[in-house]
C-alpha cells in the first residue's frame, strides 16, 4: 500500500519543482508546482507561506504577460488566506 506523503513533504517537493521551473524559464510548470504550494499552505493556515507563494505566482504570471492575473496574486499576497482567499483563485 502507497501512503501519501506528509504535507511538509509534498510542499517542499513542489516548491523544488517550481524552483527548478524558474531556472529553465518553464513558466507554466513554475506557476502549476506554484499553485500547488499555495493550496498545500492554504490547508495549513500558513499565512507568510501562503503571502510568499502567492508573491511567486504574481512573479511568474508577470514574466509570462499575464498582467492582470499577476495582480490578482499580488492582491492575495497581502490577504489573509483564510479570510477568502481562495475565492480569488
């Protein structure tokens, strides 16, 4: 039987993903491994995780032009995730 890994686990494996994304400018697996890491911190209550992935998207989205998506994340870096952020996504 395959035991799903802690979150912790999956957060920092999504997060080496993404890393490694920005350094091969793969911009749409960056912002996937990104999007990933804000729902896992999302389900932790992690507010300053949740502020720094969120400020990861709008640097992504604003690489690859998608200005007004950029400042939705920018938006959300500076909510508390859990009063609705999830409502922007």
């Amino acid at each position: 039987m395959v035991s799903t890994p802690p979150v912790i686990v999956a957060l920092r494996l999504a997060h080496l993903r993404a890393q490694e994304a920005v350094k091969c400018a793969a911009w749409h697996v960056a912002t996937m491994q990104f999007l990933c890491c804000l729902e896992l911190t999302e389900k932790r209550g992690d507010a300053a995780c949740f502020s720094f992935f969120a400020l990861r998207l709008h640097e992504c989205y604003a690489k690859m032009g998608l200005l007004e998506k950029a400042k939705i994340y920018r938006q959300m870096a500076e909510m508390d995730p859990q009063g609705g952020a999830d409502s922007m996504v």
